[in-house]
C-alpha cells in the first residue's frame, strides 16, 4: 500500500484551486442576502458621487486626457475588481499619483503632441494594457502642483517638476481670469468648509458624516448650475468641459504591436511599481481595520486584469484609491459587490448626464484635486520614521527632493534604487547574535534584546558550547561576513587549543590566528575555556544557497584546526528544505563531496556517481541521512544538552589544567 493515494486527479485539483483562489466571488455569492445587498447599495451610491468628479478631474487635469477617459477607466474597474478582490473596501479608479504620471509621460514620450490627441489616448491605454499584463502574470505566478489650473491660468504644463510648475505659476499670474478664478477659489474654500464643519457636527449629528463624503459632488452640482445659469452671459467669460461623448462613443482600443510596445517599455516600471504599491497598502489598511484577511497575489491578479480589460474600452493605468476606499468602508459596504453597483452608476452617468457635464467649470476640476492630494500628504509620519528607522526616515527625503527638482517618475526610480541598496546590505549583513537562555527557557542576545542592563536569569550556554544566530538566509552575499562572524566570536571567546603549531614557513600567509590569540594575552584573557560544538539556530534562515553552504563547511574546518580536534556543528529549527539541502548535497568540481553536517565525513570522489545507484549505495546514503539527522533538533535546548553531553570528555579532560596560550 502506498503512503499516500491522491484523492482526486491533478485536474480536478488544479481546478478546484483555480476556482477558490482566482474567484474569491465563488466562496461568498452563494450566501449573498437581502442585509448584504442594502450595505452595498449605501456604499456604492455614496462612492458613485465621489467617483464621478474626482474620475473627470483626474483625467482631465492630472492625465490630460478628455474626461471621458476618467469615466471609462472608472467604470471598468470598478466591474471586474468585484469578481477578482479579497478586499470589500477598495474601490479602482483613476488615482492622482497614477494619473500626475501618466500625465508626464506626455511630455517626456510624447513630445509636442496636443493636449487630448489621439497619440496621447494611445499611449495612455496602451500604458495600462501593458502594465496589466505583467500584473497579471506577477500574480497569477505569486511571485505636480495644480494651482494653475484652480486659478485658471494658461500656459502652465504641470507635468513639468514641481519647482517649475510654481515659477510658471507665479510669472503668469498677472493673466488670471476672474471668473477662473472665482470658481477655483469658490469652490476649494467651499469643500474644506464642509469636510471640517461635518467632521465637526458629525459628532452630535452622525449622518453629517455622510454630507462631508459627497462634500465634492454638491460643490460640482452647485457650481454646474451657476455655469449652466451664465451660458448667456456673453460679459462672463470662463473656462468649460465642454462636450463629454454620449454613452461609450468614444471608447478606444491599445496598440498592441510589439513595434509600439518596445516604444513604451521604458514608461511600464514606474507605472508598475505605483500601482501594486498604492493597492497594496489600500487593501492592507483596510483589511486591518476592518478585521479580514486579504491576499496580495489574487490583489496583483486583480488590478493587472482591470488594467488589462479596461484598456479595451479606453481606460488608462489605475489602481485603489485611498480616498474612495475610505468612503467606501465607512459608509457601511458590505461585500466587493459594492464596487459593481457604483460601477452601474458609472455607466447611467456616461448615458444620462453628459449634457450636464458639458458645463462643469474647468477651475473646479482642480478644486477638486487639490484637497484630494493634501490628505494624503502626511509629513507627521517622518517624527515616527525619524524614531523608528532612519533609513524610511531617509528614503523619504530622497523620494520627497528628488520629485521635487525633477518628476514623479525619478522620484520612484530614487527611492526604489534606495530600497534596494538597503535591502541589500542587511542581506549582505544581517544581524548575528551569540545568545543565552533567559530563566524563562528563551534563547536570546541579551545585548541585541534589550537585557544588558537586567542581567538577572540570563544564563549563558554550558562552558565551551558557542550558540550562535544569524538572522537572514544564508546566501552569496552574506556568506562571507557569518564566516568572519563566527569566526572572531570564537578567537575572542575561546582558547587555541590546537597543539600542532606550524612554522611560520608552513603557514598560509593569511593565516593571522595565533597572532589574535597571543593578543588576547595582553588584554588578560588567557584562561578562557576550549572550544567545543557550535550550535547554530537557523530558525530565521529560510534559504541556504551553494555559497552559504560552502561556508559552513570552510568555517567548520577552520574551527576544527582552531581548537585541534573536530567541532561538532549542531542546527537547530532547519526548514524542511533546507534540511533536505544540508543532508543531500551536490559534488563540487574538484569531486569532492560538500557535507555542512558533522555526522558525515567528506569522503573524496574521483568522479561523478552514476544516475542509477547500486543498492549499496542507496543504503550508504540512507545510513549517512539517519546519522546526520542526529545533529538537527527542535529547538535550542534540546541541541545545547546533546552538545554538552556528547562533548563533556573535552572539558573533563581540561578540568584543573591551565595553559598557556600560543607558547
């Protein structure tokens, strides 16, 4: 009888594990109810009125994209995240980092092109058909200012960098329309008014809450019907939508030829990075909040397929909306099935309400966009960044300056390139701890946890066992400083032991470890006691590469010479891979047998073995496995207790003796 029979074929499991993880929907639609169903239409009312300006603002002021891109992006989104999320708070759109992106590539892709033109709209969805894709196989795999425009004034191209935009503004001010200006002003003093004086009364008159959320949609509707009123007043002059294309008139298709496709790549990354990033921490946050879990790789799966489909119909890159979501999750939203019902609205919107929208103020737009940023500006957090870890502290401000000298997409590309560098030195040097036992069992380093100054119960490890932890896998780039590690941790706390002294003729050149043990005599630490076993906890070690496992077979045959007879190497909390990886282990090219276990000697091969194995050897490599496995335990205790044992002689053997190091 074999030790495990599959259950079902592989199909129907690969089916069933598509149908659960790819469509959440599928876990939940089936206990959809009448209570449900009344949370959602709240919700996605209430996100409907907000989505609507804040869609045609962002296209049409940040992205410089006819509006009806705004709508068409929105909608779309809004329909298919439902079917792919784990979240039920976030809402897809057009956001104002995505869309002030987009728009810069206009001017640094699309040089000279006009404000709306084809190649512009193009480009934008050609952006998000392509981002979309490598979304999508990402998780399908799991692996400026806009013053100007509140203003009214003209000539002012807030893709440039930021400090630009401001000296643009400033020296063409003197041009302002009033009536521009007016609306612009009007209306960004208008919404404040009512987020601060709602925050304020919803205390005594919770229901306010919901006034402050549609604070956008009645200063729009206001300020439309005093457009709509001045129609015609020839003396009042001032900037208009103008037309929005009825229904999905003007829907468009992505380039998708791979002559265009090499054209854009270089634009893909920074798109890539802001999307996953800003929808990740939106469902993230909410997920915490509100007390359920979400996935990060269906989340990828879903915003690369909205991105992919609504190019289809003319949307642009999107991604969550911090704001919207926050709407959304406070209004009572109960299933992802309130991000369709406001994607309905959407779409009643494009049929019914062009015409209205032909007379939305232009400055209002910005109106709109202003507040929408400023509540996600938070420079509070730098006092907490500033305490907790100075290199966040850091790349703040590099990311902060450098989007400010240059644009948005160099600021992105600075601060990953700053992530990256420093991912990787605490890769390349991770935190390695030589740890004791607290009085409550707890194997700690009392200087890293925070025990220096309390001492009392912290014991250390039996005299001559060295237990030691490195926090962080194993690999190429850190291999060599655990070796140097370890390797100065013994000289400093153990005595040379090894009686076979060489000449200086016999001795490597580099070989200084006599030297450091003599010096160890000027500084009073001659009676140090002999080095016995090493355990290691790799209970943080989720990965040993060939690099780091050459490591510990170098390190123990330098402390076997250091203390003249063999140190025995105990792990502790090994993964099951990586245990698999310590045990069975590859042949170098020299032919001879790698082996970080001390329950299997090196033994020297002259050539390659042959694929198929005699029984001999299968019962040597069985027996070899069962030897080493005697050196890998649970937890530090039980390794620290089988070292002790297995190498008492050594101290018994030392017990009354003192020597002289390095005569």
């Amino acid at each position: 009888m074999p030790a495990y029979e599959e259950p079902e074929s592989q199909i129907d499991r690969i089916k069933g594990q598509i149908k659960d993880s790819l469509f959440p929907i599928a876990g939940w639609i089936g206990r959809y109810n009448t209570t449900w169903f009344i949370g959602d239409f709240i919700a996605g009312l209430t996100v409907a009125l907000v989505c609507i300006p804040q869609a045609i603002s962002y296209a049409n002021k940040l992205a410089g994209l006819p509006p009806q891109f705004g709508l068409y992006t929105c909608f779309v989104g809004l329909f298919i995240y439902c079917f792919f999320a784990t979240s039920k708070d976030v809402t897809i759109g057009p956001t104002a980092v995505l869309s002030l992106l987009v728009g810069q590539y206009f001017a640094s892709y699309l040089p000279g092109s006009k404000y709306g033109s084809n190649e512009q709209i193009t480009f934008a969805i050609t952006l998000a058909f392509w981002t979309g894709i490598f979304q999508t196989a990402v998780g399908l795999f799991r692996l400026g200012l806009v013053i100007a425009g509140l203003l009214g004034i003209k000539n002012i191209n807030t893709n440039n960098a930021p400090y630009q935009v401001l000296y643009d503004t400033l020296s063409n001010i003197k041009g302002v329309s009033q009536y521009d200006a007016f609306f612009g002003v009007f209306s960004m003093i208008a919404i404040l008014t009512i987020k601060y004086l709602t925050r304020w009364g919803q205390k005594k008159y919770p229901w306010l809450r919901f006034v402050g959320y549609l604070r956008n949609a009645i200063v729009l509707i206001t300020t439309t019907g005093i457009s709509y009123a001045l129609k015609d007043n020839k003396n009042v002059v001032f900037n208009i939508v103008k037309t929005i294309p009825y229904g999905l008139s003007d829907v468009r298709q992505p380039n998708t030829s791979l002559s265009y496709a090499s054209f854009i790549l270089p634009a893909i990354p920074s798109v890539f990075i802001v999307s996953i990033l800003e929808h990740i921490a939106v469902v993230k946050t909410y997920g915490r909040v509100n007390g359920y879990f979400t996935d990060n790789n269906q989340e990828v799966v879903a915003i690369g397929l909205t991105n992919l489909i609504a190019s289809f119909v003319g949307g642009f890159p999107a991604t969550g909306s911090f704001s919207r979501s926050a709407i959304k999750s406070a209004s009572g939203v109960r299933t992802p099935l309130g991000t369709f019902l406001t994607g309905i609205l959407v779409v009643i919107a494009l049929f019914t309400l062009t015409g209205v929208f032909y007379f939305i103020p232009s400055a209002v737009l910005s109106a709109i966009i202003i507040p929408a940023i400023g509540e996600i500006i938070n420079f509070k957090i730098l006092k907490g960044l500033w305490e907790v870890e100075l290199t966040d502290f850091l790349g703040f401000i590099i990311a902060f300056v450098v989007t400010l000298v240059s644009s948005l997409e160099t600021g992105i590309y600075a601060s990953v390139g700053w992530s990256v560098l420093v991912l990787l030195v605490r890769v390349a040097r991770p935190k390695i701890k030589v740890l004791s036992r607290t009085a409550e069992g707890a194997w700690v380093d009392p200087e890293a946890e925070g025990f220096s100054k309390d001492t009392a119960g912290i014991t250390k490890a039996p005299e001559g066992i060295l237990v030691f932890k490195i926090e962080e896998s194993l690999t190429y780039p850190n291999s060599g400083y655990f070796v140097d590690r370890l390797k100065d941790t013994v000289i400093k706390s153990y005595r040379y032991t090894n009686a076979a002294h060489l000449s200086n003729g016999d001795r490597m050149w580099c070989d200084d470890t006599e030297e450091r043990a003599k010096k160890r005599e000027k500084d009073g630490l001659v009676v140090l006691p002999p080095l016995r076993a090493v355990v290691l906890d790799f209970s943080a070690v989720n990965h040993v590469d060939y690099t780091g496992l050459q490591a510990l077979v170098d390190v123990r045959d330098d402390l076997n010479r250091y203390a003249g007879r063999t140190v025995p190497f105990y792990f502790v909390n090994v993964k099951r891979h990586e245990l698999n990886t310590l045990i069975r282990v590859p042949l170098v090219e020299s032919g001879s047998q790698v082996d970080a276990t001390p329950g299997a000697p090196n033994t020297p091969k002259i050539a390659l073995p042959k694929l198929k194995k005699t029984p001999q050897q299968i019962q040597e490599e069985k027996d070899r496995r069962l030897l080493a496995l005697e050196y890998f335990f649970y937890n530090v205790d039980s390794a620290v207790a089988a070292a002790d044992n297995e190498t008492a002689s050594i101290l018994a053997s030392e017990k009354g003796t003192v020597e002289v190091i390095a005569q």
